[in-house]
C-alpha cells in the first residue's frame, strides 16, 4: 500500500470550522487524511500544538483560521499569523520540509476551498513520505 | 487522574453516515478504548428515543463522562449537553466526534472512512476523559435593544419590542426612515400601496415613546456580550455635526438591508447611454410621480422589461432575487393601466412565482395581452438604437426559447429588474457586530433552516434582506421572529451565559502582562498589589488567545486546555 500521509488540521471554530462543515453539507469530496481538532480561535493553537502533534506521528499539520480583517475575536488570526514564522524557523532548525505544516486561512463559506486546500496538502505530503523529525523532537519535548 | 467510565453513541444519522462509515466497526474500536464502559450505535442518536438512551445509560450505568460521534458539534452540542443535564451531569463532561460533515458526507471510500471516524472518535474519548466540570453563570439581561437599520424591517421589529414596553434605539443612515421600500409603488402581487404599509409604521414609531430614533446616524462601536453591549452611536447634530453617544443594549437587531444591482454594469443593456433604458428603481419613481414618460416627455408606446438584471447570472449574482419577477408583472398591470393600447412585454428566463397569490397573480397578468418571451441564461437580449424611419426608440433582439426563434421587438421604454446584492459597507456592519458574510456578502444566520434569525454572535439577531434577497411578507416575518426572539430572554431577566472562559492560575503567574495588552476585549486586568494578572470572566469571549501565549502557563483556556487538546493530538493519529 502507499504511503498515506497522517495530518493534524487545527481549526477555528466560527470560520474554518465552519468552512470545514459546509464542504460536509455541499459533499465536496476530498481526501481522508486530514483529522479536524477544533479550537475557539487561531490565536489558541500553541506552537507547542503543531510540535506535540508532529512528536506524536503527524506527517503534518494544517493551521486554519479566519481570513485577515474577519476574526470573530477581532484580531486573533493576526496573532496567530505573527506567531507561524517564528515556529517555522523552529520547524527548519529540525530540518522539516516546508510542505509539512501550513497556515491557511478559510472562510465560513469556502467549502470548497477548504476542500482545495486538503486535497492539495495531501498531495504535496505524500511524495516527502514519513515526517522524519519525529524521534528529535520526542526527545526534545521530553526534556520539556 | 481519576478513571472514569465514559460512554461512547455512534450516531447513524438515518444512512447519512452509516452508508459511508461502518458503524458497528466504530462501535467494537469504541469498546476497546481506555476507560469506555459502554459503546452503543443507533439510527438517530438526536432523536427522543437517542437522547433518553444516554439519560439512561447515565443513570443506569453511572457513566460519568460521554462522547457522541455524529455530526457537527455546530449542530447537536447544545442538543446532547442538554441530556447530560437532564441525567444530571455536567454538560461539559461532553464532547462530538464530527464523523459526517467532517467524514461521511466528504469521502467515497469506505475503508478510509470507517478508519477516519475511529480516529475522530478516539480524539474525542482521549479529551473527554480530561474534561472538567464547568459552573455557567448568569448575568443581568438589559431589556434595551439597538436596532441598525430603519427600513420595513427594523421599524417593525422596534415597534414589537416598544408594544412589549422596552426602549429601543433605532439607528438610521438616511434622514428618513422607509429604507428601500420608501422607493415603492405598489406592492406585488395585491397592489397595497407601499406608502400605506410604511405610513402607519413610521408614525407609531416617531411618535412611540420607547422608541428612540437617531437619524442620519450610525453605529460606531459595539463592545460587550449579550445582555450587556455598550453602544456608541455618531449621530448628526441639526447643524451637520457629529456627535457621539453612548448606551447599554441588551440585544441587536440587524436589518441593514440591500442595495440594488448597478445596471451600468451589463454593458450591452447601454444603461446610462441609451436615455431610455432606465432601472426598476427609477420606474417606480415615474410610477410614484403618477407619469410614466420618456427622456422628451412623450408617453411610451412599448414597454419593455427585462427580468434577472445581475441576477442568475455566471458573471454577476447567481442567485434570485425572489421580487423581481413579481415586480415586472405589477409594472405590466400598472403601465397598462395609465396608458391603455401601451404594448408591453416581458422578457424573462423563468417566471419565478412561488409565494402566496403569485400564481393567480402571474396568471391574470398573461391575461391581459402582455407578450412573454423567454430568453436563455447567460443569452441576453441586445438593445440597439431604432433607426431614423422607425417608428419606436429602440428595437430588442430576443432569442426566444419556446418558439426556437430570434424576435425582433419595439420599445420606447425598457426596465431593467435590477436585482438586490448585500450592501457594499456590509462589511463594516459585519466586523461592527461580529457576525460573518457568506461569498455573496449576506450575513450568515446561525442555521439556515432550524435558526434562521439568530447569528454566530449570542444577542446579535439579522432580519430581512441584509441575510439574503426576500420579499416583504418574509423580512417582516424576520423582524418579527427576532423581536419575539428577544423578547423571550428579555422576559427571563437574567442569562446564562457560556462556562468557557479563561483562568489565571495566580500561583504560577509571574505578573509579566503580556496577556493583558493581548486580550482583544480588555477583559484581562492586573493586580498591583499581588503582582498577579487576572481575567474578568464575564468580559472574556474565550479566544484563547492569552493561553497560548502565556509563557508561565499560567492561563488556563477552560474546556481548550492543553492537557484536553494534546489528548485529542494524541487520539486522532490513530
């Protein structure tokens, strides 16, 4: 069987989530990898989220929130926006590709783009094979 | 951590989920997870006989915590939270595993599918297990209501609110009240006059007692929570100056309206060129001034109307606007009317009549000799000047579809439909009150069918055409529905608002603020004297975001903590 990529999406619950349930409503087909955990508001998706899902075997992990200038908490996806390069540089320091983790900001009427966006990262993953950055960062978040 | 027994409901939703997802698999995985007692699947897990199932399991089997794989927590949360009270536990020892929208309804392969719910389920059985009970708290309801918008629908919900002897603050842009219906002839299909539906509105509302009117005013700011907003109003002064004020709602109701198509935009119609090719808008006010005339003042012969102007269209609106059609029918009443021996057609796609007495409406309407020509979806009439020797202003080109033939008609006059699109400052109303637009810039109702009023905000409630294109019958029964809505919780006195908020855990605070120039609400405040920041929970609308960039860990996101998501982490890479 092919590789199948595992995927931790992160998803705030007034737009992405939202997002993420009309492409339900409208069956939009797109691949199973991505496993939806939802959070009130982008701004709450710890760094330390993205790194505890990689250390538990996620091949990658998808960060979605509301486009800029619509938060329903005002201001939190700019937040969340300031935080993600700083963990990149983290995420680059361990030697992840870039394909892995990614931020995505999807309305409450983008089905389809939420759709879009799975199916693309899935695609993108699937050739890079297995997350090998997982055993440092155990022992890493270990000594934590 | 105490072990606890959770129960796990595999929902078949009918065969919404159960054609996709191998139910009694989910239910056999469910039993062999950690601290499951029971796992159970059913048709209907929403259903009565569904919900007593788990009051009973409850009771029965002392289950202490439950997890329901169904469909979105949007949906059914509220739902099950309810059972576990009713069985008298916690409503937060709860959580869904979303396997239909997020898993039945977006995959074709069963396999896949069954293997994506077990995970989706085994992250909610991990979470669970971490959840802690949560108390609500209640909080005064301020019976004051602050509606935007003064057209049919924010007056009415005013004066419902007013009747039931509350203040209201009705806040307007214009300096008159009406909104678009102020622009209104007659009404489709029983010819009331618009005039004679607002008249009556707009006096009880000037002269109601409870009900404030700010005209030429707008919203500014919104701040609070429901039962609690402080409104800042910008209202003009009679000299034209701006002036601020301030007051405290319990409630909102939106009914900021719509604005028309701008016709300009369908080139080839040459609106704005051809002198006699005007908008529905500008019909009526010929119809309102009593004359029906060309640009020279000469009354037309031929009556044009050109039905879907920006509606149904793959360039522009793909929606209906749902009164147009209607509208062009009473245009063919009322132009025959003022001038008989006028010819008029009507050149539609479909005739859209669904309401209560369109049909008849439509019926008598193709009675009276109007020529109906119906023309294909994206295949426009053209418009072209008439030449010299013509007896007519313009000529229109028609490929008409039931005959299969291109006629050729007169026209003196042509009315464009234009249709209705969200207002083009929606956009600011929406970031005001904190509620989302859908791609077409309508604001989006918490649930289409089951909640159709209410919004994503508790307290902020949309009525009439800034939701979506309808007709008057429908934006008054909006108003209505929200003004009754409100008044519902005006009645209680006191609300209960969510248990999810954030917690400073003071031993472990260093007091280093970054939280509390973080917090979008200000709803952090900090102790001088202990060193210590704290948040105020009523304020605290549980973004989270303070959690997540605490660097003590001080701050706990009630009911998103760490320890709950990072077991979902754990759960779903099954």
């Amino acid at each position: 069987m092919s590789f199948e990529p595992r995927i931790v999406g992160f998803l705030c619950n007034w737009c992405s989530y939202t997002g993420a349930d009309l492409a339900g409503t409208s069956r939009i087909h797109y691949p199973p990898n991505v496993h939806i955990i939802r959070v009130m508001c982008s701004a709450r998706i710890d760094p330390t989220f993205v790194l505890k899902a990689l250390a538990q075997g996620a091949d990658g992990v998808l960060v979605c929130g509301c486009h800029p200038g619509d938060c329903h908490y005002t201001d939190g996806n700019y937040k969340a926006m300031r935080r993600f390069p700083l963990l990149k540089r983290v995420l680059d320091a361990y030697g992840l590709e870039k394909d892995r983790v990614r931020l995505e900001w999807v309305s409450a009427s983008e089905g389809q783009r939420f759709a879009d966006v799975v199916s693309d990262m899935t695609e993108r993953i699937r050739p890079l094979g297995p997350c090998r950055i997982r055993p440092g960062l155990q022992a890493d978040m270990a000594e934590r | 951590m105490q072990s606890c027994k959770i129960g796990v409901y595999i929902c078949q939703c009918g065969t919404n989920i159960a054609k996709m997802v191998d139910c009694e698999a989910l239910v056999a995985f469910a039993e062999t997870l950690p601290e499951v007692a029971l796992a159970k699947t059913y048709k209907y897990m929403c259903s009565n006989p569904g919900q007593d199932m788990i009051v009973q399991d409850i009771q029965a089997n002392g289950l202490d915590r439950v997890v329901v794989a169904a469909c979105s927590p949007r949906m059914h949360e509220r739902t099950f939270r309810n059972a576990l009270q009713v069985a008298g536990l916690n409503p937060y020892f709860f959580e869904m595993a979303n396997i239909r929208e997020h898993c039945s309804w977006v995959h074709d392969d069963p396999v896949a599918a069954t293997q994506k719910a077990k995970a989706l389920v085994r992250g909610a059985v991990l979470r669970v297990a971490r959840h802690e009970a949560l108390e609500r708290k209640t909080v005064d309801m301020c019976p004051e209501v602050l509606v935007i918008g003064g057209g049919i629908a924010g007056l009415t919900a005013a004066l419902d609110i007013a009747d039931a002897g509350h203040r209201v603050h009705l806040v307007e842009r214009q300096g008159s009240l009406g909104g678009n219906l102020a622009r209104i002839d007659l009404t489709a299909p029983f010819l009331n006059a618009a005039r004679d539906l607002l008249t009556e509105r707009i006096t009880r509302v000037t002269e109601s007692e409870r009900i404030d009117v700010m005209l030429h005013s707008r919203v500014v700011n919104l701040d609070g929570f429901i039962g609690n907003y402080r409104a800042t109003v910008e209202v003009r002064d009679a000299d034209g100056l701006p002036r601020k004020t301030e007051f405290l709602v319990g409630n909102v109701i939106v009914a900021t309206g719509y604005q028309e198509f701008e016709a300009s935009r369908i080139t080839h119609y040459g609106y704005g060129k051809l002198p006699n090719v005007v908008t529905s808008f500008e019909f009526e006010l010929m119809l309102r001034h009593g004359r029906i005339q060309m640009a020279d003042g000469h009354l037309p012969r031929f009556v044009s109307i050109i039905h879907c102007v920006g509606s149904r269209s793959q360039e522009f609106h793909g929606y209906c606007s749902r009164v147009c059609c209607m509208t062009a029918l009473k245009y063919a009443h009322e132009v025959r009317s003022a001038i008989p021996g006028c010819h008029v057609s009507d050149i539609y796609i479909d005739m859209h009549a669904f309401g209560k007495g369109h049909e008849d409406f439509y019926r008598r309407s193709s009675e009276v000799k109007t020529l109906f020509l119906m023309y294909r979806k994206g295949d426009r009439p053209v418009i072209r000047r008439a030449d010299p020797g013509d007896t007519c202003d313009m000529l229109i080109e028609v490929n008409e579809q039931l005959s299969g033939e291109t006629i050729e008609i007169p026209a003196d006059l042509v009315v464009l439909m234009v249709g209705m699109e969200a207002r083009s400052d929606a956009h600011e109303v929406a970031r005001l009150v904190n509620i989302s637009q859908d791609k077409e810039g309508w604001f989006i109702e918490s649930h289409p069918k089951l909640d159709p009023v209410a919004t994503t905000t508790d307290g902020v409630y949309i009525a009439g055409t800034c939701a979506a294109p309808k007709d008057i019958p429908d934006t008054v029964a909006q108003a209505r529905a929200s003004a009754a809505r409100i008044l519902a919780k005006v009645a209680r006195g006191r609300i209960e608002v969510d248990a999810v908020y954030a917690e400073v855990d003071e031993a472990r605070c260093s007091g280093c603020r970054i939280c509390n120039d973080l917090c979008p609400y200000s709803a952090i405040e900090f102790d001088a004297v202990k060193k210590v920041s704290r948040v105020i929970s009523a304020v605290c609308k549980a973004c989270g975001a303070c959690g997540a960039a605490c660097p003590s860990g001080a701050i706990k996101a009630r009911h998103f903590t760490d320890a709950q998501i990072f077991a979902q982490i754990e759960g779903v890479l099954l």
